[in-house]
C-alpha cells in the first residue's frame, strides 16, 4: 500500500457535506500522522466543488473529487464506484466512512468485494505495528467491544456519529484538487431515489448545532413544549426530546437524542424536565457543558450535570429565556 494511508469519504447531500463525514478528519488526520502517510479525502456527490475546498481546510493532504450527477443520489452501488476509483488512484491502508446509511452500506459492499477488513460503527480506533483497534458499541450501547483487524490488508471503518470532533477549518490550507473519473455498470443504476423527504427550511440541523436544548417528559405536553422553543430561540439553539416525549407524540422522533435516536456533542446541553436515564445519556455526554433544569435534586442527570437549576422548569424557563433575550439584545 502507498503514500496515502488513510482515505475519508466525505459524503454529501444537495451540494453539502453531511456533518457526520467532517468529524472523520477528526480522526483521519491523527491516523495518517501515525501512520506517517497522507490523509486523503475523496468528495462523492454532485456539484460539490465548494467541498473540496472544505477538505483541505480540515486538514486533507490532497482531495479527490468524484463529481457526477450520478452521485446526486445517495445510492450504494454508484457510490461505491467512487470509493474504488479513489482506492485504485490513493492505495490506502485505511478507509474511514461516516456511518451514515451510505457510509453503512457501502463499507461492506467494497470490504466483500475487494476482500478487506471491516471494523463497524467505531468510537475510538487506534493502530499498532500489528493490528488496527477500535472500539464499538453493541447491544444497544450496554457495552463496548474492542475489536481488531491485522495489519497488512486494506480496512474498511465506519465511523459513529458523534464519536469525534470536526478539526476547525484552517482558510489558508491549500492543497491540490484532483478530480476523479467515475464509471457506472448498467446494473449500478438499477436503483433510483423516487422521493427525499426533506426536514422542514429553517430548522436546526440537532448533530451539529453548538447549542441544544432538550426537552423530556416532565414538560408536560406538546403544546408546552413552546416553553423550550423559546428558550432554544433565545440562545440560538437547537429543540431535541427524549425517547419518553417523541413516543408520546409530543415532537418528532428526529429530534430524538439517545441510544435509539441521535447523537449529539454540542458546546451546550441544557435539559429541560430530563432525568437522564442511561438511553439518553449515551447520545449526549460528549457535550462541553451540561445544564439541566429538573425539579428533582437527585435525577441521574442532575448528577451528570456542570451546572443544576433544582426547581419547577414553568417557573424557571420562561424567567430564563426572558433573561437571556435582554442579555443577548434579542428582547
Ligand atoms: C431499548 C430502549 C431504548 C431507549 N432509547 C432511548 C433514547 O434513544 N433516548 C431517550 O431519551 N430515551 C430512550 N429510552 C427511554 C429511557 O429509558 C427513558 O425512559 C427516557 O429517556 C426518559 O425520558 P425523560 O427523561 O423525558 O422522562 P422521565 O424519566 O419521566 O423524566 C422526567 C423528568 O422531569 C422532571 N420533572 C417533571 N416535572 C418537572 C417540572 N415541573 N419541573 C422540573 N422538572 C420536572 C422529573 O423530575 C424527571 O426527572 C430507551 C429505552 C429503552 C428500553
């Protein structure tokens, strides 16, 4: 294997980089230092130039840009062409996804076919002169496994949402941008997107808003749930819930944060009628700070928390928001 130790397959949706491929940098940049090898990115998608500028000012080497409305679709087998075509110009030793529904059916469709390893959906990874290991949660994240894939033969890694940090881009990081030539089987266009459903214009994207202010059970009811949108809007954040409330029907389950939902790592949490049972936790405790409203001084997440407002959130959020609105110049 070459030069390039590591590629990151940035995958991108309507010309953007979905969020979760820009924390592989995170991990990739670290894993070709050690390596001593490049860190190459490779951009799948359509009209997807500004990204390639991203790639380098998060810390690529060089950038390989596989552009074609053929890849406008998120459809594995094109897809998957791509990530081949950049193995075949880069020959590297890794390959790191985001654990996307893409990411996660392409990784095993190319590790089969070109007979790699394949370390699935991994928190941590890290390499010996023997062995690549990672770390990956399993059985609804009640435990942490380690595993382990011998050195010498191409790895395929999905990586979790969450699990790393996106580098801050660097502007003046310039380095050259390749474009990559993609061919298509006939059988690679068998399947076609016939609708995407679109979250609604204007709302927060919960993954990577710096602020997130949840709501959970002890809110009360979906109409209440305006108490947290105006305290989200006060402060810029974005609305997520616990399991307990998108199974109640009080908001959607894709602002659902936990185990079964998303996961999140904002500068700030503040949980608004949370207890932070286990499920939930899991999804939000890489978060910077952790505020939580609660009226009850011992809820597990009272416990976790930075700083614990211990009262009747009806009283305190709207006071709060009020508060924060004069002191931001929003009032
Ligand atoms: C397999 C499985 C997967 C799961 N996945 C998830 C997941 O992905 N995400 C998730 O969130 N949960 C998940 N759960 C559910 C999880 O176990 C909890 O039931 C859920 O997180 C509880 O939500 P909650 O904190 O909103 O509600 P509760 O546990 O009912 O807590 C409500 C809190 O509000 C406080 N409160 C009530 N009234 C007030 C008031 N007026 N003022 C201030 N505080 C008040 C209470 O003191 C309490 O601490 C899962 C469960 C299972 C079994």
């Amino acid at each position: 294997m070459g030069q390039a130790r590591v590629l990151a397959v940035v995958e991108t949706t309507g010309g953007e980089a979905r969020p979760a491929s820009l924390e592989l940098f995170g991990a990739g940049r670290t894993l070709a230092d050690r390596l001593g090898g490049e860190l190459v990115a490779l951009v799948v998608g359509s009209g997807v130039q500004m990204v390639a500028e991203l790639a380098g000012a998060l810390g690529a080497d060089r950038v390989l840009v596989a552009d074609d409305p053929a890849l406008g679709e998120p459809v594995a087998a094109r897809a998957a062409r791509a990530v081949e075509a950049a193995i075949s110009a880069a020959d590297p030793e890794l390959v790191l996804l985001p654990a996307t529904t893409l990411g996660r059916d392409v990784a095993p469709l190319l590790a089969g076919r070109l007979r790699a390893a394949h370390l699935v959906n991994c928190t941590r990874i890290e390499i010996d002169d023997e062995a690549v290991v990672a770390t990956r949660p399993v059985y609804q994240d009640k435990l942490l496994t380690t595993v382990r894939a011998p050195r010498g033969r191409r790895v395929f890694i999905t990586v979790r949402s969450g699990a790393f940090a996106a580098p801050e881009p660097q502007a003046s990081r310039l380095v050259p941008v390749e474009p990559l030539a993609v061919s298509f089987t006939e059988a690679d266009r068998l399947v076609t997107v016939t609708r995407l459903v679109e979250k609604p214009k204007g709302q927060t994207n919960l993954e990577s808003a710096p602020i997130v202010v949840v709501g959970g059970r002890g809110v009360g009811s979906a109409e209440n749930f305006r108490l947290v949108e105006e305290l989200a809007a006060a402060i810029d954040g974005a609305v997520g819930c616990t399991r307990a409330v998108s199974d109640l029907g009080w908001r959607p389950h894709y602002e659902q944060i936990g185990q079964t939902g998303k996961n999140v790592r904002p500068k700030l949490y503040l949980g608004v009628g949370v207890s932070g049972a286990v499920q939930h936790t899991v999804g939000m405790r890489g978060s910077d700070t952790i505020v939580v409203i609660n009226r009850d001084p011992n809820a597990p997440l009272v416990k976790m928390a930075d700083f614990a407002i211990i009262g009747d959130l009806f009283e305190i959020v709207p006071r709060l928001a009020k508060r924060l609105r004069e002191v931001r110049g929003k009032a």
